[in-house]
C-alpha cells in the first residue's frame, strides 16, 4: 500500500515589504497577512521556486515571493 504522506517544509518570513502593484490602486500589496519572523507552512513552490504557496494568518494559502522567506 503506498503513502500520499510527505513531510511539511516550514519557512520563516523575513520580509513583509510589498511586491503587489495594482494599477490604479495607491497602496501597494501583497503581504497584509504576513507576520515578520513567523513560521508558515509551505504547500507548493511555483513559477519555477519564484513562488511559494503558503498558509498565512487567513488560514488560506496564497503565492507569495520565494524571496520574503527562509526554510527553518
């Protein structure tokens, strides 16, 4: 019987600094629901490692830069 279990990779933010432009809108975005220095699971890697899809404070996953975390 084979196993669909893999073991969890856990990235720590450090960065929050935002990398989302929307046009038209003033403030740029993309890492509200980042906490600096927290430890967040990694689901996917994206974009070629550009990317990681991660669980934040929502409690949803979002891509977020591969760049604003380090793997602990």
């Amino acid at each position: 019987m084979a196993t669909t279990w893999q073991p969890t990779t856990l990235v720590q933010c450090i960065s929050v600094e935002p990398w989302l432009l929307i046009p038209g809108d003033d403030e740029p975005g993309g890492c509200h629901d980042l906490t600096l220095g927290k430890i967040y699971e990694l689901v996917g890697v994206e974009a070629d490692g550009a990317f990681y899809r991660i669980i934040d404070d929502s409690d949803d996953d979002y891509l977020y830069p591969a760049s604003h975390f380090r793997e602990v």
